[in-house]
C-alpha cells in the first residue's frame, strides 16, 4: 500500500478497516468517516491527515473542530497514531478573557505555519478566535462529530462552512449520521464537502428526497410542511453519500464483548407518586406543609418536572429544589454499586444537577473513590485519566452532554442510566462510551436503565429505541442495493 510507511512504529496496532480508509480516501479532497462510536474514528481520521501530509510531503496547517470535552482526547491520539512533535499539535480552548483572546489571537496561531490546532465548535463564535482562524488559511479540516453542526442555518455551521470552503481537504467524522430523517445528511454534507453532493439549498433537497405528507393543503392558510423519507430516493442518497463515505458497525469490525441491556423498573415512594401524579393531571402539586409548591404550564417544563420526579427531586416555583425523603431509585443505586464497586468500575448516567448531589453522596457514604464528569467538571481529561487509570477510582457520575461523546470509558464493565433527557444522539453516543474498542478486557458490558413504569420515562426509553430502530433502518437502507460499502 502506497502509505504502509505510515502505519510503522505506532503506538498501536490499526484495524483493517483503518488501513481500507486510506486506500478508499487516496484521491478525495472530502471524505466522510460514518463510523459507529467506538470503531476508531479519531486513529482513522488521523492516519487520513498524515497521508496529506505524506502527499504534501510537509505538515499542513490543520484544524479539528471537536466537542470540548474531547481536546485532550484529540491531542493524546496524535501521541499514539503520529509521529509528529507534540509542540505541533496545540488544543485551544475557547477563549475566557480579552487577554488570553488576544494572545490566541496575536502569538499562538499565527506561529504555526504547519501543526494541527484544536478547538470546539463554540469557540467559533468568539471573534477574534475565529478571525484568527480563518487568517491562518487551515489547508486540512477534521470536523469531529460533524453532526453538530446538521443544523445547516445555525450560525456554528454557518462559520463551520466558511471555513471548509477555503480549505483544501475535509475529513468529517460521525456515528449517528441520520437520527430523525435523511435531512441530516444534507446538514451534514453542507459542511462535509461544502454542498457539493446535496446542493445548497436545504428546501431544494427536501423536495428532491423526502415526501411532503401535507402536499395536498398546499394554498391553503393552514398548510404546513410535513416531510417524511421517500425510499424510492433510497438508491440515488446511497450512490451519492457512498461515493464520499465509509460506512463502519461495530459488529463489523471490532471482536467485541456482547453488550447487555437491563431495564430495571423501580417504584417512586408515596410522596414521589403523589407529586407525580397531581403534576401530571393538574400541572400542580403542594410538596409538603412549609408552602413548597412545583406548576408547570409549559409541556416541556412539565415533561422535565415529572422526569426529576423520578429520580427523587423536583424543582419548585420558589427557585429552590425539593428533595423527596424517601428514594427507592436511590436505595437501589446504592445496593448496586455496593455490590459491584469491588470487582467492576461503574458510569453512572445522570442529566440533572442534584442527581450528582446525591450520587456524590452515596458514593461517600459507601466509602467508594469517585470522579465527576460534568459540565461544570473543570478538568475533564484529568477525571477521565484517574477513571481509566487509577484502580482505586471505581465510580464516575457522568453527564452525557459531558461525558457522552468522544471520550473512552472503557475500564467501566457496567453503566447505570440514573437519568436521562430526549437525546437520541447522548443515548448512543453514551452508550458506545465503554463498550468500544478497548473493552475487550471485560467478558461482557452490562447496561441497567432505571426507569419508573407507566411514567414519562418509560415513554422516553420507547421512544428512544424506536428512533433508534428507525434511524438503522434508514441508514441500512441507504447502505443497501449497488452503493459503496466500507
């Protein structure tokens, strides 16, 4: 193979479907890595960039442009896929200040005439970042996760497009390349390979591929837009996305440990179903006799009061947040870990701030070393190095919008779902933490979602799984019939 050279003396060993990437992506200035989570996309993308450089026969300036929690991540994998100095790879983190703006701005990018910067999407929007950016001319793009930026009017993509289109290669990277239907591959595609493939015109493309369910109100003052897939599109969306695109499961390519999924019910206490029920039927409840009150007159407000009232609190009208006195979700959590800390390191999934609280809590409480991977977790590579690392550690409590993307979990054999939102994209993307290349060290990964019957939770695992169901039925429909495959 033309890049063999490449792949000698790494700090590790690529799999196939690695080395197929390089071959496939020889001649394409865009190419597009649809790796399940988990697959190596990170060591995929950066053996793609060193055959650039290979061609170039120099380092090219190069941007990724990731979620923040996975910087540090980006710049350890260049230690184990590449040869290149570390003082040539420099993580910026958005900026906090005029000064350290200024000196991103003035000093740190315009002294790299060839290395690799990263930085996350947000960041974009701070000006003079993004100025400096653009004035240092990026020749290669790496855009992680790239469907961040599907929404293709925000103004993140927006600066995310301008960007590649003055760049010489792109190398796009997701796993959940469609979650509601195949407009986010138009979304995707405009910032992948700046609407070459699908055009620029979002409307353009919903005409041509999706079938408007309300087309015959048309004229009419009440119409509106209802699209849904067209299969008979099917064929052409898999000619065109294969033409650009690799395509990897984890099934495919990886000899993993099998992936069991418990979903455990537990029952709320009587206070706890009380406050449930009165705010379900009523958009109100009384907590307790000190005047506490919970309303919710918005839908979503209400899905998310009765959401943390599964799990053991719920935020009140007076700005503070009502701690239910007895918590069975909590009791079992805690015979749980109890049982597992000794022998097994444990994710703990959970979307609300007073759930870490009390996870916090229970962990100290069993005496059991933890770390937090949060929002608000300043150091998330040092959380996630001590977890990985340090046999002591044996508990993270994790927020999926934090810990669910891009990061390796894979010293967890097990994963408790605590709590949960909507997202479709955190429920897979937290799912593929620990169970990844790396977790063969385990026999098996065990997943426990709890969740209170006939509840709004046991309504979002349904819904979950079946837009799962339904986006791999779309997505292995596309991959199907004469199209590319990886």
């Amino acid at each position: 193979m033309k890049y063999d050279g490449l792949l000698r003396g790494l700090a590790v060993e690529p799999y196939k479907h690695q080395r197929e990437a390089l071959v496939f992506a020889q001649d394409k200035p865009h190419v597009a890595l649809l790796w399940e989570m988990g697959t190596g996309k990170t060591g995929g993308a950066i053996l793609l960039a060193r055959s650039r450089y290979f061609d170039a026969g120099r380092i090219l300036r190069t941007l990724i442009v990731t979620p923040p929690v996975t910087i540090t991540n980006w710049k350890d994998e260049f230690k184990r896929w590449s040869h290149i100095p570390e003082n040539l790879v420099h993580a910026l983190l958005q900026p906090s200040g005029k000064k350290k703006a200024e000196y991103l701005h003035n000093r740190v990018i315009p002294s790299f005439d060839g290395g690799v910067v990263i930085t996350n999407y947000e960041a974009l929007l701070t000006e003079c970042l993004f100025d400096a950016i653009e004035k240092w001319k990026p020749e290669l793009i790496i855009f992680d996760e790239v469907h961040y930026v599907k929404s293709a009017k925000r103004k993140r993509s927006k600066l995310s497009q301008r960007l590649a289109t003055a760049a010489n290669f792109i190398i796009s990277l997701t796993g959940t390349p469609i979650l509601k239907d195949v407009r986010d591959v138009y979304g995707i595609f405009r910032t992948a390979d700046v609407g070459l493939l699908f055009g620029r015109n979002e409307q353009l493309f919903a005409f041509r591929y999706l079938i408007d369910e309300n087309a015959g109100w048309a004229g009419k003052a009440s119409y509106f837009p209802k699209w849904k897939n067209n299969p008979a599109t099917f064929p052409e969306l898999n000619e065109k996305i294969y033409s650009k695109s690799l395509r990897k499961l984890k099934s495919e390519c990886l000899d993993l440990p099998p992936l069991v999924k418990i979903k455990r019910s537990v029952p709320m206490s009587p206070d706890q179903a009380k406050a449930y029920k009165e705010v379900e039927k009523d958009f109100y409840s009384s907590l307790n006799s000190d005047g506490a009150t919970v309303s919710a007159n918005l839908a979503i407000v209400k899905a998310l009061r009765l959401l943390q009232i599964c799990t053991g609190f719920v935020g009140t009208d007076e700005g503070d947040e009502h701690v239910f006195e007895t918590n069975p979700r909590l009791e079992l959590c805690e015979e749980y870990l109890a049982e597992l800390t000794p022998n097994h390191k444990v994710i703990v999934w959970c979307s609300f701030r007073q759930n870490y609280k009390m996870l916090e809590g229970l962990c100290k409480k069993l005496g059991v070393k933890y770390v937090m991977l949060t929002g608000d977790t300043k150091d998330k590579g040092g959380a996630v190095d001590t977890f990985q690392n340090d046999p002591e550690c044996r508990v993270i409590i994790a927020n999926r919008g934090a810990g669910g993307v891009g990061v390796n979990l894979t010293a967890a054999s097990y994963s408790i779902v605590y709590s949960r939102n909507f997202s479709l994209a955190e429920e897979l993307q937290s799912e593929a933490r620990n169970h990844r290349g790396g977790s063969q060290i385990h026999d098996q990964i065990v997943k426990i979602d709890l969740f209170a019957t006939d509840t709004i939770e046991e309504t979002v695992l349904e819904s979950l799984t079946n837009k799962q169901e339904g986006a791999t039925a779309v997505l292995d429909k596309i991959r199907g019939g004469n199209g590319i495959r990886s």
